[in-house]
C-alpha cells in the first residue's frame, strides 16, 4: 500500500475498535476539516467497509479511495 498521491490532511486510526466507532469518529474528524483536505482513516472492523461505503454515498464527502483487500483497511475520504 503506497499512497503518496494523496495530501493527507489528518489520519485517524480506529484499530481495534467495532462498529459504528470508526465510523462516528471519522464523522467527527470530517466535521472539524476544511473542505476538500483528506482524511486517512485505518480500521481493522471488517463491517467498517460497508458503513464508510455506505457513509460516503449518503453524504457529500467523497471515498477517493479505499484499500480493503487485507487487515488493516484503509480508507481515503475527501471532506464535502
């Protein structure tokens, strides 16, 4: 996993921590951000992977990109 086409403006790591804590703790990140800075949140509950998919579909922020394929996931999200 090599990301450096991404200016990461925070990361958060979740790992360790069950659904829907990620999840609610990326919302709370996201809504301290300005628009369009990134967030990198690292999670290791494999359900984070449906809930930020269907988060960021529903909302304006955007899932720039997601690496999900092995523990820990990654997810790239835009703030809307």
């Amino acid at each position: 996993m090599f990301m450096t086409d991404y200016d990461i403006y925070l990361t958060l790591d979740t790992s360790g921590l069950n659904c829907p804590l990620p999840l609610l703790k990326a919302k709370q990140a996201l809504n301290k951000m300005q628009p369009d800075t990134i967030l990198k949140v690292i999670a290791t509950d494999a359900g984070s992977i449906r809930d930020f998919k269907a988060f960021t579909d529903q909302s304006d922020h955007d899932l720039v990109d997601s690496f999900t394929d092995v523990e820990p996931y990654v997810y790239i999200i835009r703030r809307g």
